[in-house]
C-alpha cells in the first residue's frame, strides 16, 4: 500500500485503470490514513462520496481528493469553519466539485480553513489550528491549510481550495506541495461560499503541475450560474506541459525580492531561477512599479465585499441564530455576535468603516484606482516578460500562536501573493527548497490572464529538473503514526 502513496493522483489513476490496485483499496489506504491522523486537524468531516459512474477517459478516475470546506456539497455540512455555519446543509453541490464527482473523484471529506477563508494560517476556524505536517508546532498556512496538509501528509492525492489573497498558494508553500490559483472567471464560482467575490477563485492543491493542470482541465470552463464565468476558450492545460522553456523570459520583480526576504529563501528563488534556465529560459531581475500599494489596496476591497457578502447571515433565514432576542435587531446583533469569530468580525467592522458615507472616497474609490494601477503595472511587465517569479511569503512558516495578536503584520505578508487577485492573473506556488529546520520553502511563478498553461509548464520544466515535489514529511502515507 505504502508505494502508493508516492504516486502522483495522474499515476494513481493509471494504475487503477490498469487494474494494478483495486480502487476499493485505494479508499481503504486514504480513508485509515485519515482516520489516524487527527492530530492534523485537516478536516471539518469526513465521509465518502458515493461512486459516481466514471466518463471512461477520466484522467483522475477513483482518485482519493477532498474539498475545502467553503465549497457545497449537497447534503454534507459546509461550515466554512465557522460556528455560524456549524449546521448549514447545503441542497446542491458546487461546479467544481460536481464536475470532479462526474469525472470519477472520490471525495473523502471537507477541510479545515480559517473562518470563511478569512486569514493565512488556518487558526481562526472554529474547529481549531490546522498544524503543519512538517513541524507540528507550525501552521499549514491559510486559510486553505487543511487542504494543503492533507495533501502533503498524503492522505488524500490532490484537494481543492480557494484564493482571494493567496490561500491556496501561502498553504501549498506552508506545507511544500504545489497550488495554483488560475485566471480568475475561468473555475466555476457555483456553490463556492463568498468571501471577496471579485478576487475568490477555486483551484487545485496537488503533488505537482501536471495533477494541477489534469484537475483544472476538469473543472474549467464557462458555467452561467457564475456571472464573472469567462466563455473560453478552454484548451487543454496539460497538453501544453512540453518543459520546454525556450524562448520564455522569465523576470524577477524587485520589489518583491526585497530586504523582508530572508537568505534560506532568496537562495532557494535564485536555485530555482537557475533550474529554470537549465531549461532554456532566460531569468533576470527586472524593475517593477506600481505594485507597492497592492495589498493595502487588496485589504481595502476584501473587507468591503466581505462585509456585504456576510450580511447575509443575519441568524433570520439560515446559519446561528440567538436565542432570547428582543427584537429584530437584537437578534442581528446577538447572531451575527454569536456565530462570527474575532477575525470575521474584525474585517467586518473594518469593510463597513470603509464603505460608509464620510470613508467611501477616500478608501474604497482610491483602492479602485490602485487596483487599476497595478493591472496597468503587470500589463507593463508582460512587454518584457512571459512569466515572473517571486517569493510566496519572505521567511519560515509562523508558528501556531505566532502572529494572532499581530493581524497587520499578517497582512503585510500577502503582499507577494495578493497582487495576482488585484489582476485576476493565474499564479502557482511549488515547493523549491527546503529550510534548516526541516519545513519547506515555495515559489511563486505567475503570467497574464489566460496563460494558465505557461505558469503550469513552467512549474512543470521545474519539476523535472529537481525533486522537491516529492519530498514528503515523515508521517507522509503513514497517517501520523511517525512523529
Ligand atoms: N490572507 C488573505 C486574507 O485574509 C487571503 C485569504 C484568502 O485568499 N482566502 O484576506
């Protein structure tokens, strides 16, 4: 059982329709995995998906997967980790998830994720801190951290996440396996529960780019239920998986490998920059502005569009309501008080703040205009450049408790992935290196709209070259019984 787990989800899904492995077995494997390792605090719920009959070309047919828990799925609680949500059974089932099932995917479970994806290092849900399968006295990173650390603890092959800001790619980093966040309108929003409906965006959490690129090809495309959906056309990501980097130039943005960068890091961008050259492209340092507002900017909008999308959880229709209210707005405020944790309730207050009469135009108009300036800043780059790399975050991952108190300084840490949401760009983040003690460091690569499939190859070229991507923790396929 145990060689399977080194597999990738594309090579799993082989052998299953080579009938090397039965797939009843595969199931048995993720799901004692799962069950042993609750010390990871990877999952919301598990259960098992019912078989859906496979489309016979599937490429990831009767592969182990699970789903973040933002995302629907019919008749199986989606709490988005939140005690307002703790019993919300939604009645239908996600886009991406739906297409996934339809392909063959057996979903073993939801993950953990902070509070309504709010955060970067999974310790605002209500379920607790995610921990790091590498170090357990680290985060996984966030908000898709149970995602991330399911994968890279190898009890499930690849899981979905969603990004606003960075949460599929700070976890994916955290926890050393690779995500991508793909151009935004091109997954599916259907059942994905709203956070920043202009910056959110589903995608996969994998061993490497080519699981990411089989995954995306499946749940990509035009889908009317999602007004922001884009009408395609959707050519195969993983045909354009050659790892042939000639002629790809390649920039590393200075601002973005700036002094907060710290030398374990540095290094393992400028081994990876050197990889990437071995592979034919070309890599240099390259001048970069207007993008040094971005993540205020990013901060600004986020709360804004949370605070109306989570206006909706009034405790009156659905989700946590209070008891012993003496009115209706009583009731809002003994609910919305009840059901929302510290952070939540924080972004709230600060969206409303920014949204008001007095504040509108001063925060909201002007972090649309720095929005526009760095979509004007990337459009600028991409005369000179394909492709850009840059860190994911500057330094180890935080240690669990590290940085509740400090919410700015957690903000300012998006700042090298919140860039791509502000230009709805597709981005990815691959492990690259690995730190003295012992956790992973990531990368992150990412190109102009539409280019989903130069990022993956990119990545792919990458991971031919080296091994990073199969480095696992000590408890990886073993289900925490190693320490
Ligand atoms: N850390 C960012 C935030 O808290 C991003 C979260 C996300 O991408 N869902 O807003």
């Amino acid at each position: 059982m145990n060689q399977l787990f080194d597999l990738t989800a594309l090579e799993l899904a082989r052998a299953i329709a080579r009938g090397d492995v039965a797939q009843s077995d595969v199931i048995q494997g993720s799901a004692d995995c799962i069950a042993v390792s609750d010390k990871l605090n990877c999952f919301t719920a598990i259960s098992v998906s019912d078989p859906i009959a496979a489309t016979p070309d599937s490429s990831l047919s009767g592969v182990p997967m699970a789903v973040k828990d933002n995302l629907c799925l019919a008749g199986t609680a989606t709490t988005c980790a939140s005690r307002m949500l703790r019993d919300f059974i939604p009645p239908y089932t996600a886009a991406a998830v739906e297409k996934l099932l339809c392909a063959g995917a057996v979903c073993m479970g939801k993950t953990n994720l902070d509070e309504f994806a709010i955060g970067s290092t999974s310790e605002t849900s209500f379920f607790g801190p995610v921990k790091n399968p590498w170090n357990l006295e680290y985060s996984a990173g966030g908000s898709s951290g149970g995602s991330a650390a399911a994968v890279a603890a190898g009890l499930v092959w690849y899981a979905l996440g969603s990004d606003t800001g960075g949460s599929i790619r700070h976890p994916a980093a955290c926890c050393g396996v690779t995500g991508m966040k793909p151009t935004y309108g091109t997954v599916s929003r259907y059942g994905l529960v709203s956070y920043a409906s202009s910056f959110d965006q589903i995608g996969p959490i994998a061993r490497d780019a080519a699981d990411c690129a089989a995954v995306l090809d499946i749940i990509r495309g035009h889908d009317r239920r999602d007004s922001t959906s884009l009408p395609g056309p959707y050519p195969s990501l993983s045909a354009q998986l050659t790892g042939d980097l000639r002629s790809v130039r390649i920039g590393i943005p200075d601002v973005y490998f700036d002094e907060a960068v710290d030398e374990p890091t540095r290094c393992a961008i400028l081994s990876c920059a050197d990889a990437l050259r071995r592979r034919g492209a070309t890599v240099e340092l390259c001048r970069a502005s207007g993008l040094e507002h971005a993540v205020h900017a990013y901060y600004v909008l986020a709360c804004a569009q949370a605070s109306s999308n989570l206006a909706r959880y009034d405790g009156v229709r659905y989700g946590c309501r209070a008891e012993a209210a003496h009115d209706v707005q009583d009731l809002f405020v003994r609910s919305r008080s009840l059901g929302f944790g510290r952070e939540v309730q924080r972004r709230i207050l600060l969206g409303t703040y920014l949204l008001s009469d007095e504040n509108y135009d001063t925060y909201y108009k002007k972090a649309v205009a720095v929005r526009h300036q760095v979509e004007g800043a990337f459009r600028a780059l991409w005369h000179s450049y394909d492709l850009l790399l840059t860190p994911v975050f500057p330094g180890p991952p935080p240690k669990l408790g590290q940085k509740t108190n400090d919410p700015v300084a957690l903000y300012q840490e998006d700042r090298y992935v919140a860039c791509a949401n502000l230009a709805g760009l597709p981005a990815l983040s691959m492990p690259c290196g690995m730190r003295q003690e012992g956790l992973p460091i990531g990368v992150q690569l990412l190109g102009p709209r539409m280019s989903d499939g130069a990022v993956l190859n990119a990545a792919f070229a990458f991971q031919q070259e080296t091994d990073f991507h199969r480095r696992h923790p000590p408890m990886f396929g073993l289900g925490g019984d190693a320490e």
